[in-house]
C-alpha cells in the first residue's frame, strides 16, 4: 500500500469512529432518511470538532480574565435576571395562568 492510501485509510477509519461516537452520544435521535444519515457521515465529526475548537478558543483562560472584572460581572447578573424574568412572564402569559 502507499503511503497516500495508507494516510487516507486512517482518516477515514478516524473518521467513522468518531461518527460511531457522535451516533451513541446522540442514541434516541438517530437519522431516519439516507439524506439524514448522509449528513449525519459528513457533517457530524467536523462540525463536532469544529465546536470544540471554538468552545476551547472561547472559554480560554485569555478571555475567563477579560471578562471577569467586576463590572461585566453586575452586568452579567443584572441581564440575566432581567431575562428569566421576562421569560417566566411570558410563559405565565403564555399558558393562562
């Protein structure tokens, strides 16, 4: 075998594991058309690792320090509170009760 064929059977052999692994991580919504399942082959582990990268990158410790004066903090409570309770209003209206 080449070396090429060699690298390429590798990656697509990584390739499917980490599918396999996505398909138990997700069990119960498992694709039902070959349309669905195609995606799922292609798209599921770049957009998966895609994901990782840019959590790591954005949760780093650069950015923990960046934002963790004591002014994005008042302002982090203060949306937050503003928006559960406007959340929970319109639920409450919402539901009629």
């Amino acid at each position: 075998m080449s070396r090429r064929l060699q690298i390429v059977a590798a990656v697509v052999t990584f390739w499917l594991f980490a599918a396999g692994v996505l398909l138990v991580a997700a069990w119960p919504w498992m694709p039902s058309t070959s349309v669905g399942w195609l995606s799922f082959l292609v798209l599921g582990p770049a957009l998966y690792f895609l994901g990782e990268v840019f959590f790591s990158w954005l949760f780093s410790a650069e950015h923990g320090r960046r934002i963790s004066g004591a002014q994005f903090l008042h302002c982090a409570c203060f949306s937050r509170l503003s928006l559960s309770c406007s959340c929970s209003a319109a639920l409450g209206l919402s539901t009629g009760t």
